[in-house]
C-alpha cells in the first residue's frame, strides 16, 4: 500500500550521516533494489516465487501455518492496523509478549505495512515501558493479554495516547485473532525504501537509560545473507526452536527471519521453556537447530544425557561468553559441537562465528563474511595480532541510535565499537576478553548496572551502592551489589531479601542483585567517582 501521508518522526532523529557507521557490501549478496520491504521478500516472494507456499513456516502445540496461511493472517492484521489503528509508514507499533505465533504474525504485519515494529521483552515493567514508549512514541500498542496491566501503567505514566490491541484473549470479540478475521487477506506490501528503518530495538547501555537501536529493511536482508547463510546453512527442512526472545535481535533473527529466508519453519512454546522442557520438546516436535544461551545448555545438558535426540543437528549459543566446559558438556551430551557467535543488538546479529568443523579451543571463531574486524588501541589503530584491544567492525549492517548522543561512542570513523575487549591469532581466530564497559551480562541478558543502583537507592534504607558483574560458573556472570546503609537501618533483619524484592517490584526480575555486601563506605577517587573496577577485582 502507497500512502501519501507518512510519519517522519524517526527519520528526523536518525543520526546525522557524518556519525553513521560506514557500510560495506563486499559482494552481489548484500546488494538489494532501491524499494525493499523485508517482509514481502520473506513471505510474499517466498509464496510466489520460492515455492515455500505449502512449507510449514510456524508451529506450536496448538496449531500450524503454512507460508500461505501466514501471509493470509499478516494481510489481515495488516488491513487491521491501518483500517481500525490508523496506521501509516512510519508509525510505531509497541509489541509486548512472550514467544508465540501471535507476536511473531504481528510483528510481521506491522513491517509489511510500513510501520516500524518496537518489540518487547515480557519481563518489563512499568517503569522500563514507559521510557520506551517516551523514546519511541508508538501510536499503537499490540499486547498479550495477561501482560497487559504493566502497560496501561506505562501508557498512564507517559500521557501518550495509544490504540491497545490485544491478543490471547480467547472467545473475544476483542482478540486481535477476532478482530483481524473481519479484514481482507488480501494486502499489498508496503513499497518502503531499502533504508526506510523496519524495527527499533532497545538496549540498555551502562547508564541504565535505553538506547533505541534502528534498523532497516536493507540490515535486515543482509542479516539474512550474513551469518545464517555462512554458518548456520539451514535448509527448508530444518524446524527451529529456542528460548531468546523475538525483542532481542538474537531471537529475531534466529526464530522467525532467518528460518523464513530458507523456508525452515519455527516452533512457539505455550509456556516458557525451562532446561527440561526444552530437551523435551526438541526431542517431541523432531527440532533441528536450538538456539540459547550458555547458561541454558549447561543446564539443559543434565537433561539431554538421558533424552535421545536423533534430530538435532545444530546447537546455536550466543548472549554471553561460551565456557568451553559448556561446550564440552554439550558436546557429551549430544555430540553436537556448538556454533557459537558474538553479535550485537546495534549491528542486529553475530558478525563473529565458526561452523562446527573450524571450532578452535577458546575462541568464538573468526569474523563472518560480508563483515571486517580488528582489535585495536584506544587511538584506532591495528594492534599485532596475539595483543589485547578493543574489537572495531564494519559490514552491511550498523549502530543507528535514535537521538542518542552514545552514537558518537559506538561509532567513530565509520567503525563499530561494541564495548569488547578481544585478542586476534596469526589464523584470524577471536578470542573473548572481558566487556570494556560495565554491562552485566548474566544468563544471556544485559544488565545496565546503574539502572539496578538507581532502584536500590529508592528504598528508604539505601544511603549509596553499587552495582557491578561478578563471574559466575552457572550464569556467566551474575548481578552483585554493594550496598551502604542509612545508619538507623544497620540493625534490620532480612534486608538482602528485602532490597531483592525491592529490584524485583521495580525492574524486570533477572536484573535484581543475586547478591547483596553491605559496606560502610564505597570505594571513590579524590572527585568523588566511584571506583567499580576495584569492586570487580574484589569480587
């Protein structure tokens, strides 16, 4: 659908072209036309031109939908938003549910019809909804119904007016399904512009605000041509399964854009899953390829050693940094060798990886083709290789935040600096070091530590704290706080549980402090600037 009216809200606020990074196409691959909307090269072409149309593209313990029978529901979905939500290229539309077909139809029509798609994380609260809502100001919201109320708190905070439409609200005339059936399957993509922006995705970066990462139809396609087709190689026969979310680019890329670019098809859980539940459900729904984070497969491997798994072929790992004894442990179990990556959610997914065969004891791998990395000083320059710096990349896809002066950090001279500190061998291996900033990455999520200082300090018995990641053989790393007391609360009972829950109340709950030290005092310079690094070199 051609419209005459378009929003140009996120187009004005993209960063100027002077602090974008610089993009390199170094083959016909990553080349597209001028006009390229994602979705009808994955699902409209797919049906027509790929012969997908009878593949079964989403599955889960309820139903089945062939490439056919999606395009049928996103073109009445799409119909919906722009008939009932008053949708025009350029509106954003805030996305708040689990993995499921339902969110990943939605997601798909919002992008067809030329809006861009603000996904996010089940988990969120209020609080963190509303800074998003502020930074992106989505005209609609498409939200599961059980997760609703966080929302509405986060709407009547913002006073941002927002169409809410709901889903899983079963035998509704209200349910997103109901309302969508009344539209039209018929839909003509929007004729967008290959850098017309397709999806926002929010980070939080070490100052606990979020960053709104833009990313276009054009990043996306190349996504798909990138690390899937270099290193995962999946085919049309392959089913899918994993638990990252489809708000973080990890599961976007890896559970509903990169399986449609092959006609593979993807497999949504009706409850989260958990170690044991996914080992089983790998092993009832005959899946493939898994994708989780270290933490999970460690888990999940006490599992696997007692379930046959004949199917799976292919283990993704990626969020955090992968420990050999994981790998190890997987390798045991399965006798599948992981193919790990590291990614960012600013250049959408993994530009660093190896296949299974070219695994190298300790390294995440080498860099994916289409992109270029080095390790470099603090001044920008190649470091000799076997020396520790700072990782810089370029490629087809690149940091675009929205109205962020942190784009002047990420990017400098066209590279990407993702906050790693690597090493490189004479072989061109990758060798994780350690993050150069303060994120805290536990379990496969990321964690700004100042956002959990700043719950902390809500609570009336907090004088000052701080927070911090501390290595952990299960998790990665965990979230540790040190915390000083107001002095008429040095004598209270159960404080650790009761600032635990504090976090909880306020924040999404894998970002509360596993551990609590209380100290008299916090370590400062002469001005006053707390000193973290000698709180991480403590422990």
């Amino acid at each position: 659908m051609n419209a005459l009216v378009v929003d140009n809200y996120i187009s004005e606020k993209k960063p100027l072209l002077e602090q974008q990074p610089k993009f390199v196409y170094l083959s016909k691959e990553y080349v597209f036309p001028a006009n390229a909307n994602i979705v009808r090269a994955l699902l409209d072409d797919a049906c027509e031109q790929k012969n997908y149309r009878d593949f079964i593209l989403l599955r889960s313990d309820r139903a089945t939908f062939t490439f056919e029978e999606v395009r049928e529901r996103v073109n009445r979905i799409a119909n919906l938003l722009i008939k009932d939500g008053g949708l025009i290229p350029g509106h954003r539309v805030l996305l708040r549910g689990g993995n499921s077909i339902g969110m990943a139809l939605s997601w798909l029509a919002i992008v067809k019809a030329g809006g861009i798609a603000v996904a996010t994380m089940p988990l969120l609260r209020a609080k963190e909804l509303s800074e998003i809502i502020e930074k992106a100001k989505p005209s609609i919201a498409i939200c599961d119904a059980s997760l609703r109320d966080e929302l509405d708190q986060a709407i009547f905070t913002s006073n941002e007016k927002i169409e809410v439409i709901v889903f899983n609200l079963p035998d509704s005339p209200e349910d997103l399904g109901s309302r969508a059936a009344q539209k039209s399957d018929m839909f003509t993509a929007h004729d967008s512009n290959a850098d017309d922006v397709a999806m926002m995705a929010f980070t939080s970066g070490t100052t606990g605000k979020p960053k709104a990462a833009l990313h276009t139809h054009r990043d996306l396609l190349c996504a798909c041509n990138a690390w899937p087709k270099h290193m995962l190689k999946a085919t049309h026969e392959d089913i899918v399964i994993g638990s990252p979310p489809l708000a973080f680019t990890f599961g976007l890329g890896g559970l509903l854009l990169f399986p449609m670019s092959v006609g593979a098809s993807v497999y949504f859980p009706s409850k989260p899953y958990t170690p044991e539940t996914m080992v089983h459900t790998i092993r009832d729904v005959g899946a493939t390829i898994t994708y989780t984070a270290p933490t999970f497969y460690r888990q999940m491997a006490a599992f696997a050693k007692d379930v046959s798994l004949p199917t799976l072929k292919k283990s993704v790992s990626a969020g955090e940094g992968l420990p050999d004894a994981t790998r190890t442990l997987w390798r045991e179990a399965t006798g599948i060798e992981m193919i790990d990556g590291i990614g960012a959610t600013e250049m959408f997914h993994i530009f660093i990886s190896s296949p299974p065969e070219e695994v190298r004891h300790g390294a995440i791998g080498k860099v994916v083709p289409g992109y270029i990395a080095k390790v470099v000083d603090d001044d920008g320059n190649e470091v000799p290789r076997g020396t520790v710096g700072r990782l810089a990349v370029i490629g087809p896809t690149g940091c675009k935040y929205l109205d962020d002066p942190r784009q002047a950090n990420y990017v400098k001279n066209g590279w990407n600096f993702p906050g790693d500190a690597f090493m490189q061998d004479e072989e061109g291996y990758f060798f994780y070091q350690a993050r150069a900033d303060d994120m805290i990455i536990t379990s496969g999520y990321n964690v700004g530590g100042p956002e959990v200082e700043d719950a902390l300090l809500k609570h009336p018995c907090v004088a000052e704290c701080a927070v911090i990641g501390k290595p952990d053989e299960e998790r990665g790393m965990i979230v540790k706080a040190f915390v000083v007391l107001k002095p008429n609360y040095a004598n209270e009972t159960n404080l650790v549980k009761t600032l635990q829950d504090h976090v909880k109340a306020m924040l999404a709950p894998y970002k509360y402090p596993r551990e609590i030290e209380f100290r008299s005092s916090l370590p400062r310079t002469e001005t006053g600037k707390l000193q973290r690094f000698k709180l991480r070199a403590e422990g």
